[in-house]
C-alpha cells in the first residue's frame, strides 16, 4: 500500500504544494523519461507524477526515497542512477481522481469549523 497526502496546486503560498516549485525541485533527477510531471505527494517525500509512456499518459508514484525498496511488489521502471523506482499507478489523471474519490468515499470526515486547533 503507498500513502497519499496531497495534490499540488499553482499559487500556494506553502512551496512544498506548489506544482511549479514541486517541478523546478526535481528537474533533472529524471530526465530520462518524457513529458513527466509531479502533481502530488505522499507523506515520505516521494511524488506522483503524470508522464506519457508509449503515448499513453499515465500516473505514477515514483519512490524517490527509496521507502519501498524492500516491498515484495517490483517497480514497472526500475530505478536509473539511483532516482527510484516507478509504479504505474493510473491510466491517466481522470482514473487516478476515480481512485481517490472511491477510496475515501466512506471516510468520516471531520468538518473544518470543528477541526481541533
């Protein structure tokens, strides 16, 4: 199981959530793949990120700090220079939501007028 904390956005005034800070960070740790973008993260440090793979657009988590080195589960694209590896996730961004929202549809939540703090 691979935890997810968040998607970025443009503007934030946190640059830990923006989609271009995120992006200009990790420019360069793997470019050896194509048309690869971040657009969240998971509590580790480590990103999901849309990339286009035999024309196909997909989303990946990409396990840049290596937290799931030692899972029995082997990466869809091993790691290059030591990046991490990458999971094949979602077909696409639109399945990657579906996901999301079907895994937290029965969540309690807890309203933010009633959050502690």
């Amino acid at each position: 199981m691979i935890s997810f904390a968040s998607l970025f956005g443009i503007g934030s005034s946190n640059g830990n959530l923006d989609l271009i800070e995120q992006n200009e960070r990790v420019k360069g740790e793997i470019d050896f793949l194509n048309d690869f973008f971040v657009i969240g993260g998971d509590p580790g440090g480590n990103y999901y990120a849309l990339s286009r793979l035999d024309n196909v657009h997909k989303v990946l988590y990409w396990d840049r700090t290596h937290l799931h080195a030692d899972d029995t589960a082997k990466p869809d694209i091993a790691e290059v220079a030591e990046c991490g590896n990458l999971y094949y996730v979602a077909d696409g961004f639109s399945a990657f939501l579906d996901m999301i929202v079907a895994g937290t549809m029965h969540m309690q939540f807890i309203a933010v007028d009633d959050w502690p703090g």
